[in-house]
C-alpha cells in the first residue's frame, strides 16, 4: 500500500513541475485586449512593411491594393488574449516563435514580438 501512494505522489509531482514550468504570458500593448500571433516571423516583418507602406503617399488604387494585401497578411495570424499561457519553442532579437496553451487557438504556433511576451 505504501509503494501505491509513493507512486501517486511522483505522479502528481510531475503534473506540477509540468503546469508550474509554463510560466511565459502574453502581453498585450497598452490599451489592447489581445495579442497578434503571426503564423512567422516572415509574415510579421511583411505586416510591418506593409503598415509603412499604407503611410505615405499613394493613389486610391495603390492603397486598395495594400489593403487587401493587408488582409490577407492577418488572415495568416491568430488573436490571442491578454495573458494567454504560452511555450517558447525558440528566440532571436526580435521575437520569439510560440506555441498557444490556452484559449480557443490552443496548439496554434506562431511568432510575437520581443515586448508582448513576459
């Protein structure tokens, strides 16, 4: 009876290690309720390219197309709430590549910025 309760005592330490060990978050910026996660980092330097582009100057038909291009641009991204848990799977300057644990995208992989994520 004592080697059943040592083991079930192992099992759940591992389930708290595990739950404890995901402690990255989602922040949003000031004002925001939710977070943009890009399908990569390639479409999100795209998105930023983009949103300059659509600053300056151009003709009406220059600035549809930009936006249609835009939308397509965040049908490849995800939202995600303010504080949703996150795995790092990997980093660099700029962001960091993600995987969701939580909310209705759960699973979904994808690339944030450096200053949304705790």
């Amino acid at each position: 009876m004592s080697i059943h309760r040592f083991n079930v005592a192992i099992v759940i330490s591992v389930i708290m290690l595990g739950v404890s060990g995901c402690s990255h978050r989602l922040i949003a910026d000031r004002g925001q309720r939710s977070i943009r996660v890009y399908q990569d980092e390639e479409v999100y330097n795209s998105t930023l390219e983009i949103q300059r582009a659509m600053k300056g100057e151009m003709t009406q038909a220059q600035r549809g197309f930009i936006g249609m291009v835009a939308g397509i641009a965040q049908t490849e991204s995800r939202e995600a709430d303010d504080g949703t848990r996150v795995a790092i799977i990997s980093r660099d300057s700029a962001g960091s590549q993600v995987e969701l644990l939580e909310g209705s995208d759960k699973g979904y992989k994808g690339f944030v910025p450096q200053g949304n994520l705790r």
